[in-house]
C-alpha cells in the first residue's frame, strides 16, 4: 500500500490536485529500465492484456 504516495511520486503518476494515483501502466526490465510506460489518467488501456503482453514479448532480448 502507498499511503503517503511515495510510490505514485516514482512513477509520475500521483494526480495534481487530487489524493489519488493516476492509472499508469508501466513494464520495467531486469535492470529496473521503464521499457514501457503509459499514462491513462483514470481510464483503462484498451485491449490492456494483449498490449502489455506484446510489449513485453517485444522488448525480450
């Protein structure tokens, strides 16, 4: 849990005005790279599972 959002802070995805964290898809590598990173404010990334697993499968080396 982030109760005093240091985590949202991290990763850029604390709201400006409002006490809630912005939904922020993000996908980091083995050496703690952002490889992917996309911000929805509140609403949900389309076709999330496929998105993020093709990102993911594309970003393997």
């Amino acid at each position: 849990m982030d109760e005093k959002g240091k985590i949202a802070k991290l990763y850029d995805a604390d709201h400006w005005l409002l006490p809630l964290s912005k939904r922020v898809y993000i996908i980091i590598d083995k050496k703690m790279n952002i490889i992917y990173r996309k911000d929805m404010g509140f609403g949900l990334l389309e076709n999330q599972t496929e998105t993020l697993i093709g990102e993911i499968e594309r970003n393997i080396k």
